[in-house]
C-alpha cells in the first residue's frame, strides 16, 4: 500500500458526495491530514472559504451533482480546484462540460490523496 500520511498538510478538502463515499474519503483524508469539511455549508461559507483558505480543493461525487449544482458556479468563481469521482458506470461519460479532473471507481485512497496532490500542485 502506498503511504499516505500526511500527505495533505495543510490541505483544506471540500468533500461533496453521499453519507457512504463521504466517509471513506474523509477517514482517507483523516490519514493524509488534510482538513475536510463536508455537508452542510452554505453556498455563502463556501463562497467565504473560497476567498480566504489557501489550499482548498473539492471532492465531488458525479452521482451527487444534482444535490451540488449550485455550488459550482461558487467553487469556479473562486478558483477552487475540483476533482470529479464517476461511478464505475459512469467512467467514460463525465457530466456534460467537465474538464478538469475525474477519477473513476473502484479506487484506492492513495488515488485520492494523489488526485488532490496534483490539483494542489497546479494551483501553487
């Protein structure tokens, strides 16, 4: 297994999918010692980390887009990197007009943490 602790330092990670995914991705997180935040911020606070958190990328789940339509246009209006995770039905069609990074289940959490390395990279 790839080691990945920590890995995300300083990382603030946006994480949007369902109960399930979310908790695999954040105890994944949690070994990287990236900072997540999950459900329940408004799209002002998302707005507001946007504007202020150095570091801050999303994680979104494709089969949760419809709940977090909204916050793409506050993710992209603030630069925040995003990496897409497509269902394995999913791997060759990505929502319409997604150019930036997808990952395709099944994964491992090293393929996360090495997913949101490289979007931190590029922003840097």
């Amino acid at each position: 297994m790839t080691d990945i602790a920590g890995r995300l330092l300083g990382v603030t990670v946006l994480v949007l999918a369902g109960p399930f995914l979310s908790g695999y991705i954040t105890a994944v997180l949690v070994d990287a010692q990236a900072t997540t935040l999950m459900w329940g911020l408004s799209e002002g606070e998302i707005a507001d980390l946007a504007r202020t958190s150095r570091g801050l990328v999303a994680c979104i789940d494709a089969d949760a887009m419809e709940d977090f339509h909204a916050m793409m246009p506050v993710l992209e209006a603030g630069g925040v990197p995003c990496l897409m995770l497509l269902a394995a039905r999913r791997r060759d069609d990505p929502p319409k007009d997604w150019s930036r990074a997808a990952l395709s289940q099944p994964f491992a959490g090293f393929q996360i943490v090495e997913a949101l390395e490289n979007l931190t990279r590029r922003t840097v």
